[in-house]
C-alpha cells in the first residue's frame, strides 16, 4: 500500500455516542498524530462535531461533520455513514432526535430482558453512564459494575449479540432510507466497513441504493479487501474512505485514531464529493 506523511480518520466515536474520548480529546489525539483532517460519525448524533469544532479551528485541523447510522437488514448489521459539508438540515436534525429516542426505547427492552433473566441492571443506572445517545456499551459498563460479565465480547457473546437472549434490533429504518435521509440533507451517505457485512451482493445493492462511497481503508480488512472495494466503488462512480472506527480504549473496536493509512488522494476525493452532494442539494456553494 502506498504510504504517505499525513493521513486522517473519518471514523471516530466520542462520547456523545459510545467512545471514550470527547470531542475535545479526539482533537488533541488528532494533532499530536498528526492527521490531515479527523471527522467525529457518532451514532444518531452529531453534537460532537459541534463541541469539537472550536479546538479544531483553534488547533487548525480540519474537522468533517459525520453521523453512523446502524441498521439490521439482510440477517446481518449495515451501518451508514453519513457526511455533511454544511450539517444545518432541519429535517436531517429531527430525525436524528427521532432515532436518540428510538435507542432510548431500545435501551430499556434490553434492561428488561436482563431483567428477565435475572440481571439485575437499572435503566437510570444506563442512562447516568451515557452523555449521548445510549448504545449497548453502555449497558455493559452497567454489566461490568455489576460485575455479571468480564468485558464487551463477553456480553456480546452471552447476553446481546445476534440471536442471544436479550438482543434487540434496532428500529426499522432501512439501509435504503438511511441513505435517502443523508442525501435528501445534502450529505454524502459510504458504507461503513463493507467487509464487516459480508456479503458483497449487500455492499453492491446499497450502492445501487444510493450510497455514494465505501469505506475501504479499515483497521480489519485485508489489502485484497481494500483492492476489491476500491474497484467496486469506481464501477459506480462512489469514493472510497479511511476510518479507523475508534471508540477509544476498552471499547471492542478499540483501534486508535488514525490507525489506518490511506494515500492523501482518497481524502481529496471525499472532499470534492462531498461539496458534489451539498451543492446537488443546495443548488449553489458559497
Ligand atoms: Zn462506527
């Protein structure tokens, strides 16, 4: 793979959904490391890119605006990444709001499956632990505390993931309406970790969908993934992107910012991509 002296994360959690570092913390990192530009993809939920914005510009690091959206579709999870050269859609923040709600109501099902099967874990406990959206690694830590469960595979492994007694899908947005609701607020919709769908008929039909990008720099996939993504997304005219897919230490994906190396063109692409889709929307680009 072609190496070179700057790169940059378009995949990074915060603490306004389920990673460890804040905003600010994210930015610190992405100095220090030296990345060309850092976009913050929480789930549902796009604060921190808003909290993180002054020390971006006070640091001088360019700062993207990004959301993840997960869904459960074709008996696996297809998670949508959304861009936004300008994140103002009203409509787009709404939803948003709608989908934190949606996690709430998700949120306390799962407690009252554990409950069911004898976990003794309180939903105030949850909530108390999350300073965004909730997500499952907050009712693990509610695990932990109690100490039910060592780490986050484990309670994957007994308790939430796929098929296991208190898994509970997410709500019914489909893959295709995650991409529809990125693109109708001018964002630029990439599939996140195409390789962690598997199934590579799924990662061509969300491209037919609308999805305007793949993220085929990641932590976990081999160099003939990233060739095969990179060639895939041509054949639609989409992007390719660079996420790492932090959420800090202790998290399951726990691979640090700014860990996968991506040629410095990948990134100029994204960019004039993205003020394609804003300005497709907009119909002019001040
Ligand atoms: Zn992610």
């Amino acid at each position: 793979m072609m190496m070179n002296n700057q790169t940059f994360d378009l995949h990074v959690h915060s603490t306004a959904s389920d990673g460890i570092y804040s905003p600010q913390d994210i930015i610190e990192i992405a100095v220090s490391s030296k990345l060309a530009a850092v976009a913050i993809t929480d789930h549902d939920n796009i604060d921190g890119y808003f909290k993180a914005l002054p020390s971006a510009q006070e640091k001088g690091i360019q700062l993207f605006a990004g959301v993840e959206l997960n869904t459960d579709a074709y008996d696996t999870e297809v998670d949508i990444l959304g861009y936004f050269w300008n994140p103002d859609d009203q409509l787009f923040l709404d939803m948003l709001k709608d989908r934190q709600e949606n996690r709430i109501v998700r949120a306390k099902k799962i407690v009252a499956e554990l409950n069911a099967i004898g976990l003794e874990i309180s939903y105030d406990r949850v909530r108390k632990i999350a300073h965004g959206s909730i997500c499952r690694p907050h009712i693990i830590e509610a695990m932990v505390e109690k100490k039910y469960i060592s780490d986050q595979k484990e309670a994957f492994e007994k308790y939430l993931g796929f098929g296991k007694p208190a898994f509970v899908p997410h709500d019914q947005v489909t893959p295709k309406q995650a991409i529809q609701y990125i693109l109708q607020a001018g964002g630029l919709p990439i599939v996140a970790h195409p390789g962690l769908v598997g199934n590579d008929q799924v990662v061509e039909k969300l491209l037919q969908d609308g999805a305007k990008g793949l993220e085929a720099y990641y932590p976990m996939h081999t160099e003939e993934e990233i060739a095969k993504y990179i060639g895939l997304a041509s054949r639609y005219d989409a992007v390719v992107s660079c996420g790492s897919d932090s959420h800090g230490p202790k998290r399951k994906k726990s691979f640090p910012i700014g860990s996968t190396q991506a040629p410095i063109e990948v990134l100029e692409a994204f960019q004039i991509k993205l003020k394609e889709v804003y300005k497709s929307k907009e119909g002019h680009l001040q």
